[in-house]
C-alpha cells in the first residue's frame, strides 16, 4: 500500500522492479490524493478521502505509461431532443 497524490496532469507514478511506471487516472482527479494498493502486478487507485475506486489495471511492465483506456479529448456530451416544431 502507497500513498501519493495525482499530478496536474492526472498521472500517478509507481516503481515496480527498479522501473518508474506512469499511470493514467485522468485530469479530472488532479490534486486528489489517493491510495495505491499494489499485489505483484495487480493496481488499485482509490481516492483517500471518500474510498472510490479511481482505476483497476493489471501493469503491463512493457510499457512505462499505462494509459487510462479512455479516446483522448473532452468525454462527448450526450444530445437530448428539444420540442420540435410543427
């Protein structure tokens, strides 16, 4: 178990067998401090103050930023129709 804080850019860091890991949690989280729980390559971020589960990932020890899974740009609004006029 760690505790840390996300960075502005919404990324919390991890060393996992002497290599520096960036994971994705996403700018929304900013600042928001949290508790890594970590079982071999199995990752847990949850946020300190209320216990939500932020991300579950399993570390592909490959790659040095494992990202958020989520298409890149604003999360697309969803469009609700208005009265129509007849």
């Amino acid at each position: 178990m760690r505790q840390d804080r996300i960075d502005k850019a919404g990324i919390v860091t991890l060393r996992h067998d002497g290599r520096l890991h960036h994971i994705g949690v996403g700018r929304t989280y900013a600042g928001t401090y949290v508790l890594l729980l970590v079982h071999e390559l199995e990752i847990r971020i949850i946020n300190a103050a209320t216990g939500e589960l932020l991300r579950d990932l399993v570390l592909d020890p490959t790659k040095d930023y494992q990202p958020t899974g989520r298409p890149p740009g604003p999360t697309p609004q969803s469009r609700t129709a208005g009265p129509t006029k007849s």
